[in-house]
C-alpha cells in the first residue's frame, strides 16, 4: 500500500499528521512534506484513517494489487 499526495490540494489542516504523526510528516510551514510514500507493514489502519482525516481529500490510499 502507499499514500500518494496531491500537494496542491493541501492546506495544512494537519489532521493526518495528528492522526498518524510517523507516517504524515510536515514541512516546516505544516504542509504534508512527501509527495507519496510507501505504508509500513501494520500502519495500514492507520494510513487510511489519515487520508479519511484530511478534509480537502488530498491524500489518496493506493492499495497494492492482490
């Protein structure tokens, strides 16, 4: 699974970084700061509460094909 970030659309809401704070990292000005990243194994739950936390619907979860 990896979360892909549309950076654009963020506006530092910062819900998925206090969701999740090691898998959601931010710049210094509270923006998301990886444009897509690999989920660790078990992190999953928590990767997809914080795309579901986000309110301007910037981060997408991508699931790894079965």
């Amino acid at each position: 699974m990896k979360v892909v970030v549309d950076a654009p659309a963020c506006v530092g809401h910062a819900r998925c970084h206090h969701v999740a704070p090691a898998l959601f990292a931010l710049d210094d000005n509270g923006y998301i700061a990886i444009a897509t990243f690999e989920v660790p194994a078990g992190q999953e739950g928590l990767a997809r509460r914080g795309a579901r936390a986000c309110p301007e619907r910037a981060l997408t979860v991508v699931e790894d094909p079965a």
